[in-house]
C-alpha cells in the first residue's frame, strides 16, 4: 500500500471562491471567526489539489470546484466527485498556517497530524500520556524533549483521526508503541516539511488495533502520518501549477 501526502501555506491559497463548490460557500460563510475561515479554506485548497494530484485531475478553479470536501458524520472529511464518492481517502491537518492532506485508495484508514514543535508542560505529558510514553519523556535529553513530546502528542492526533474520533476520547487509549529516533539529527533541520522527504518509522496501538506510520523534522514542524496497513515511504504529490490569484 502507498500514501501520499501534500503540504500546501495560506500564501497558495487563492483569493476568490471559485474554486469552492456552490455548498462549500454557503459553508465558508457560516464562519464568523477569521483564524477558522482561514483554516476551513486553507484546508480544503490542500485537499482540492491533493485529490486532483492522486486523481489525475485538472486543478483549474472549475475542476477544483468539482471536488467538494464533505464533513461525515464523525467530522472526519470525505471527497465526493461532481456529487458522487470519490474513489479516495484523505486526512487533513493544519498548523501555523499551514496545511497537510494525506492520499490513499478508497477504503484506506489514515490519519495525518502536523504539530509545532514547542514546550509543553509537565502537567500536559501527566494529563494526556500513558505511563510508557511518560517514561520516554523522562529518559530524554533536555534538548530533544519538546521534540519527543511533540512526535508522540502528534502520533496520537493522526491515529485518532484515523478512527474517526478525534479528541473525542481519552488520548491514553492511544499509545506511541514505538519511534525509529533519529532526534539529534532532526533536531538540527531548518527547512520547511516541504522541502525535504526524510521520513522515519512509528507505531501506535489502539486498544488491540495497531496503525504502521511515518514522521519527519522540517524546521519549527512535526509531521506524522499512520495508517491501518503498513505503507512505504509516504511519497509528496507534485505542487500544482497554479498560484493564487
């Protein structure tokens, strides 16, 4: 099985909202907050040009408009094709500005979550670690703990995702089983998650359930991916032509 994955800044983002289907502007304008308007579009121009990437689709703006980001009933999103399902799956993460969808065939369970690397508190890993990952926190360098933190705190969100549930349940069903650490040298990188491909191993466990993932370092980000079978390196769809306009 293979996931591919697209990185896309709020600076690509095209201005007007042709690009949106006729449901998705009476959506946008039900936002009133300006940070969520700026996600919610940001989020759907990333998984616009990610579904018509792995699709081979066009990305002009009526082509786009065609691809309509559908919230399920669990919140998780779902890509319907001029009006019928389309044959993928996708997760969505935003941070900062920035915004990340994972690709697979229909069928495919993923969950994809980009974080900051910043500090976080000792009550933070007490309140929504397992003894295990806490144990890890503890053993770590000072200078790799907020990385480390911020790996198993993202690992968790993506295999929440990938269960459709989200922060709907305890983070402590969720366990980082296990990390392929190459912190020291991650620590050092300065580019964007877009700009470089250096992807490791983790797994998580649900319950009996265990996801195979990948994470990478890009400057101040954390980015991870898991999914229900075990993939190759997640492979980066083709930026699209187009810029904003």
């Amino acid at each position: 099985m293979q996931v591919y994955w697209l990185e896309q800044g709020v600076a690509e983002v095209r201005a007007d909202a042709d690009w949106l289907s006729v449901a998705e502007v009476a959506r946008f304008g039900s936002f009133h907050i300006p940070k969520r308007r700026l996600d919610w579009r940001l989020g759907r121009w990333t998984a616009k040009h990610a579904v018509a990437a792995y699709l081979h689709l066009p990305c002009d703006p009526s082509a786009l408009a065609a691809i309509e980001i559908r919230p399920a009933a669990s919140g998780a999103p779902e890509v319907f094709l001029e009006g019928s399902a389309a044959p993928v799956s996708i997760s969505l993460t935003h941070r900062d500005s920035r915004a990340v969808c994972a690709v697979g065939d229909s069928g495919t369970v993923l969950g994809c979550d980009l974080e900051i690397v910043e500090p976080r508190s000792d009550a933070f890993v007490s309140d929504y670690f397992t003894p295990q990952e806490q144990e890890v926190v503890a053993r770590a360098a000072q200078a790799d703990r907020f990385l480390i933190v911020s790996l198993l705190w993202s690992a968790k969100e993506s295999t929440l995702k990938a269960i459709k549930e989200g922060l709907r349940i305890d983070t402590r069903q969720v366990e980082v089983a296990s990390f392929e650490s190459s912190i020291a040298a991650t620590n050092a990188a300065t580019e964007s998650p877009s700009s470089i491909d250096v992807w490791h191993r983790l797994q998580t466990r649900f319950e009996q359930q265990i996801f195979h993932g990948w994470w990478q370092r890009g400057g101040e980000f954390v980015l991870t991916l898991v999914s229900e079978l075990e993939s190759g390196t997640p492979m980066r769809l083709p930026q699209p032509a187009n810029r904003r306009a």
